[in-house]
C-alpha cells in the first residue's frame, strides 16, 4: 500500500507557528503580493528577508507536536508498504520529529538560494539581500522559498508517487493554493482512496471520500494508532 500524506500550514498551527488563511493568519496581516511573490522581492528585498527572518526564528522557538510524532512514526514503522510525506510548509518540524524522508515543495525557512547563480547553501538566523554568495559571491541572496508564479519544487517525484497512490491524506491545508490543491484529484484520478484531517471543512473542489475535524494534535495520532 502507497499512501501519500500532504500536510499544510495546520499541522504546525498547535506548534506555534501562523497558518495563512485562518483568522489572525499571516495573510491578514501581510499583504503576500509583497513578501510572497518575485515582484514584491525585487520591489523590496528587505521587506521580504525580514517577514522571513521572522518566521525563521520562531521556527527555530518552536518545537514538533504530537501530530508530526505520529507521521514520523508512521513512516519508519510502516510495513505493508511506503508512506510518503510532501509538505507545503517551510519549517522543519517534521524532520525534527524524527520523519526520515520529508518532501517539501514550497522550500525551506533552513535554506538560501542565490538568485544569480541557484546555488543553495544552509541559511544564516539572519540574512540580507546583499549578502554574498558563497558560490559566486553576488549580492543576490533570497530565501530558498516558493513564491506565487514560481514553479514548486519535486513536481516530477511528487507526480509519480501520487499516479501510484493507494490512499491520500491531506493534513492541515485549505485547499487554496495550487498545483498542492490539485493532488487529492490526481490521487483519486489514479484510483487512491482520500482522507481529509483538518480543523474544519476544507474548500477543497471535490469532497474526500473520508473526513475527519478537529485539532491536529488529537486527529492524527488516532489515525495513524
Ligand atoms: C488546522 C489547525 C489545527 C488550522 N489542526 N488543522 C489563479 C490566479 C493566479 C494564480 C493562480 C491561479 N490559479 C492557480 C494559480 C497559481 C498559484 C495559486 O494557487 N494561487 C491561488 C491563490 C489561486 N500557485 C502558484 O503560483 C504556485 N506555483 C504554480 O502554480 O506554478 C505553476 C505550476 C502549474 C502546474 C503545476 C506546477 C506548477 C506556487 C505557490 C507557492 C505558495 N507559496 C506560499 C508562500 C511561500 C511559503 C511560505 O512563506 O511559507 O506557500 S503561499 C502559502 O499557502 C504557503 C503555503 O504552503 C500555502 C498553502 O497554505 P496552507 O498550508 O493550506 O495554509 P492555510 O492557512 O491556507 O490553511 C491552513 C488550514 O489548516 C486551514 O484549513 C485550517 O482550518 C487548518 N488548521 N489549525 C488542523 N490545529
């Protein structure tokens, strides 16, 4: 059994860490044209590396919560098969939980990324876009992130893993933000049963087969049991 587990801002909202959507969300209080997207970072880099120094250090304040415990277990003691984890979040709880194989495809708060030259190296607490990179020394350094109109990272592995999918588990996502709200139709698509955990109802198009609400911390650990 293939199972392909997407986990979303939700999953790390009992962490500490701010969805995006929900009240109090980042969006409410950001504008994501400015720190969410290539135009608002060449209109203002410092604006952006600031919105993400923030995050980076309360990422780095933060701690796992029993719901990516229970991935982390999931994954290393699953014997009928393999259990993949893609996540649209940028922290890193799930590796801190212990996952040994987390697929993130919208970046990562640890990461910087030359915008000349694409060389990736692990990102300092604190960065500047004058920064230089350590590869060909450019002040050009962004957040090795991905922005609205830029292309997700993994696509073609991520493709593969839900055309072979048995059952799709959506965790802690609205259902907003694409080609991410896409996969529980493309898993369907390939045959694959689909779960959906998460506070509340979804927006996403189509219902999933299964639903289950309420707290991440309490739903997904009685899941994976
Ligand atoms: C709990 C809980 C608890 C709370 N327990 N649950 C039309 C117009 C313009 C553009 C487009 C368009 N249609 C499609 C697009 C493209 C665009 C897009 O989707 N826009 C939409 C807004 C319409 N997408 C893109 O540009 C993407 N690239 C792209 O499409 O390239 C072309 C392509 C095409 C086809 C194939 C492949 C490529 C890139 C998207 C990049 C998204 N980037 C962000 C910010 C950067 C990362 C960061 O800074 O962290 O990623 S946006 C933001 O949204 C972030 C998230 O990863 C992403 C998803 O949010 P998420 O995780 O779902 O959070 P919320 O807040 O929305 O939801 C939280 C949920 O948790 C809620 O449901 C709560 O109920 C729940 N919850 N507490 C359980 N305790």
């Amino acid at each position: 059994m293939n199972i392909v587990i997407l986990t979303g801002a939700g999953i790390s909202a009992e962490s500490g860490l701010g969805t995006f959507r929900d009240k109090d969300g980042l969006w409410t209080r950001y504008d994501l044209n400015d720190v969410a997207t290539p135009e608002g970072f060449a209109r203002d880099p410092a604006l952006v590396h600031e919105f993400y120094n923030a995050r980076r250090a309360n990422c780095r304040d933060a701690a796992p919560n029993s719901a990516h415990a229970a991935l982390a277990r999931l994954q290393r003691g699953f014997a009928g098969g393999r259990v993949s984890i893609v996540t649209q979040n940028v922290d890193d709880l799930h590796e801190r939980a212990g996952t040994p194989e987390v697929i993130h495809m919208h970046g990562e708060l640890a990461r910087a990324l030359c915008a000349a030259c694409g060389h990736r190296w692990p990102a300092p607490d604190v960065m500047a876009h004058d920064d230089p990179c350590p590869a060909c020394a450019a002040p050009a350094t962004r957040p090795d992130i991905v922005w609205f109109g830029e292309f997700p990272y993994h696509m073609d592995r991520i493709a593969e893993l839900l055309a072979a999918c048995d059952l799709f588990v959506s965790i802690g996502t609205s259902g907003n933000v694409y080609p991410a709200a896409g996969f529980a139709e493309e898993a369907r698509i390939a045959g694959a049963r689909t779960l959906e955990l998460n506070l509340e109802p979804s927006e996403a198009r189509l219902p999933f087969d299964e639903a289950r609400h309420g707290p991440a911390t309490r739903i997904v650990p009685d899941w994976v049991q």
